[in-house]
C-alpha cells in the first residue's frame, strides 16, 4: 500500500521534471522547524509544494530535480540516522530508507547540499526555485548564485518554481480528492455536535473545543485554520478568533471551522441561531444567503467563469437587499456601484488544498481561466450588518450570516463534498431541536 502511495508522488515529480527545461535544476525546500519559544517549537507543518512533491514529512529536507539533455533525476536531501538526536524529536526516515522508501534516485546528507550545489549550478542555464522563499533558505544557496558569471546570466536564469507546480496542484487527483473527501466527513461532524450543543450562556470556546475535540478523536490532529466561533455582532469580524464571548439567546453563531487530513484541508461555515430557532428578521438575510449560495453551486461546472460566480451571488444578494429596504435604488444602478460591498466584502470563495486558500489562479495569461474538471473550491457568499451601522433597519443589525461548502467540479458539473450539514434553516433548526 505505501508503496502504491509513492509511486503517487514519484509521477508527480516526473511531471515536474517534464516541464522542466533541459539543463535546469529545481530546488523544493521542506519547512524547518519554528521555534514558539526558547527550545519549544510550533507543531511542524510540511511545506505544501515539498508535501506534494515527496509526501515526506522531515525538516531540513530539500528536492533537488535536474535535467541534462538525455533525461531527468529526482534526489533527496535530508537528516541521516542520528539515534542521540532521535531520542528527543522522534524517529527519521534517514537515508537509505529514504531513497528505499520515496523511490527518489539517490538521498543525500542535508549537510553536503552546499558542496554539491555548488558544482551543479555551473553546467545549468535554469535555476528554478521559490523566488518568495524565506530568508533563512534563500542564504543556502544565495552565495552561489552570486558567484555566477555576471548579474545577468544570474537573473535570466532564476525562474519561479511556483509557476510549474500551482498549474499542477490546481487539478487534484482522485487520491487528493479522497484525502479532501475524509477532512470534509470529519468537520462535517464537528460542525453537526457544536451545533446541537449550542445553549445561549455558553462561551464561544465551549462550542470551539467540541470542534477541536471532534477532529482529534478522528485523528485529524490539526485545525486547517484557526476556528471561528462568533456570536451576535463578533460574526462581523470577518476572521474573529478570540472565540470568548458569552452566546446571548438571541444571538446568531457563525462557525467557520475545519480540519486538516493528510495534508489536506477542509474548510466549512454554517451560521444557526443560538435559541435554535431563526428570528424573522434572522431567517430573511440567512434565505437570501442560502439562496445565493445554492444558485452558484448550481450553475457550476468546467466551462464557467468565477468572476462570473461572484457576480451572481453580487446580483441575487442586491436584488434581496432592494426587497427588504436596506438598499435603495435600482437593482443595474446599485449593482454598478458595488453598493453591497459594505455588506459583503469578500469574495464568493477559493481554491481548497493542501492550503486552506490554495494555490492557483483563476486568471491565465492575462485572460480568465474556466472551472475545470477536478478543480476543489469552496462557495461561502455572506452578509454581515454591524450593530451600529444607523443606516440600516433596527431589526438587521447585528446579523452576520455566511455559509460554506466544498466542492469538486467533476466532468458534468460539481459535487458537494460537505453535503451531509444541515443547511436550510428548516435542516438547521430540525437537527437543533433533537
Ligand atoms: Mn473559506
């Protein structure tokens, strides 16, 4: 089985290479280790791109590929054996299970990258590595670079890495969309139990750590994102994290939680009322969210612009706004003036991945990119009324609403991968009351 999973990621460096121009060299860095004070460290997270590339989870680890004329090499640098070492951090792959193990040409010791570098840079013409790559990596190899003839073959010959691999991790394979398939099933739980379990008079971070408590009883250990948990008027901060208000009953909770899953994030928010029953008022903006929402899901598939997404869920949410008198005006008048951007300030929603906002555009060469097949994103339209923005009715203010799922747009259309959450405020408020 591990080994049919590398053999994964051994073709995805093959594709890599293929790009690859002849006599070109391409530097993947792993993350180090970053330190949360004195000797204790954050808990480690794998650069996503070396994640991709290898699936291999060690620090100090950097992918070397090179092409010649005849053909193209894949080698490993990384941590040898070090049992004094491994006593504290734990156990590592080193270097003969890693070559074994990763099917790469050769792994090398991370400690002679510098020497050997050195003498490939000098029979490449393309160098290719992550041009934003932090301080501390970029001083690796730095010296050598400037070494280089002049500061014009050196700058004609950097290319940005990013460019070959975001193509590639914009259209997921099916063992990627199995890896996002089970981060969703389990923040679709986490989501379902804080739901029921809300009670007004709680703090928000009771319903936060059923979340948390969720993900890591499913072995999910790790949140892909910090969890929002807002109540009432903190729903209008769009990234709240404090998570430590007391839910007040009339409330309404807005949860922008998921998990992490090999790698592979998920990303939900569902918005419920904390009474478990939705106001008037409540219920028309969560309606006319919803309705937002569930037309874009409907009129995705390959072939549609995103752009022209956001604008349906512009259109649909300004129409709503018109009928209940919070905007003034004429629907094409207000549309043009962006009138709803106070209300609804982001965008319909992004690439889902290894990141959380994952890599890839929707634009390609100066034009706009179509959905295609196997692209994962999410659909998250929200309104969000403060409590003392005086223009609008009494009744609204307050009202933060957003709603999200992920979704894989397959050949014929989409498919929700968070389906299983109650949504409509009927769903919501049934699952509530049981
Ligand atoms: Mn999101």
């Amino acid at each position: 089985m591990q080994k049919e999973i590398n053999q994964v990621f051994k073709f995805r460096r093959q594709r890599l290479i293929e790009l690859l121009p002849c006599d070109s060299i391409a530097l993947i860095f792993s993350n180090d280790y970053q330190i949360r004070n004195r000797d204790i460290n954050y808990p480690f997270r794998q650069d996503s791109n070396f994640l991709y590339l290898t699936g291999f989870n060690e620090p100090d680890s950097i992918l070397v590929l090179m092409t010649d004329q005849s053909k193209g090499v894949d080698i490993l640098f990384c941590r040898p054996k070090n049992h004094s070492e491994e006593i504290w951090q734990g156990e590592r792959l080193g270097l003969t299970q890693a070559k074994e193990t990763l099917n790469v040409e050769t792994a090398i010791d991370i400690e002679s990258f510098q020497d050997l570098f050195s003498g490939w840079i000098e029979n490449k013409k393309n160098i290719y590595f992550n041009l934003q790559m932090p301080a501390k990596q970029y001083q690796k190899i730095k010296p050598f670079l400037c070494g280089m003839e002049s500061q014009d073959t050196m700058i004609e010959s950097l290319h940005e890495i990013n460019h070959l691999i975001h193509p590639m991790r914009m259209i997921k394979s099916p063992e990627e969309i199995m890896q996002i398939q089970i981060a969703c099933d389990i923040s679709v739980l986490a989501h379902k139990q804080a739901m029921k379990a809300c009670k007004p008079g709680q703090y928000e971070y009771e319903l936060e750590s059923i979340l948390i408590s969720e993900f890591i009883r499913k072995g999910a250990r790790f949140s892909a994102y910090e969890s929002i948990v807002a109540s009432g008027q903190n729903g209008c901060t769009l990234h709240y994290t404090n998570n430590n208000s007391r839910i007040k009953p009339d409330d309404l909770v807005l949860i922008d939680a998921g998990c992490e899953w090999q790698g592979y994030a998920s990303d939900i928010t569902r918005t419920f009322p904390a009474s478990g029953v939705f106001s008037s008022a409540q219920c028309a903006i969560y309606d006319l969210v919803l309705l937002a929402q569930m037309t874009v899901i409907e009129a995705l598939a390959p072939g549609i612009y995103w752009q022209d997404m956001h604008q349906l869920s512009v259109k649909i949410m300004t129409q709503g706004l018109l009928d209940l008198n919070i905007l003034e005006g004429t629907l094409s008048h207000l549309i043009e003036s962006k009138a709803i951007q106070r209300f609804y300030m982001h965008g319909i929603g992004h690439f889902l991945g290894l990141d959380v906002h994952d890599v890839g555009s929707m634009k390609h060469q100066g034009k706009r990119r179509p959905l295609e097949s196997g692209m994962v994103l999410t659909v998250e339209p929200g309104l969000y009324f403060d409590q003392n923005d005086l223009t609008i009715p009494e009744s609204f203010r307050g009202i933060s609403v957003r709603i999200e799922d992920d979704l894989l747009i397959t050949p014929t259309g989409v498919r929700v991968l968070t389906a299983d959450l109650p949504k409509t405020s009927v769903e919501i408020e049934a699952w509530m009351k049981v």
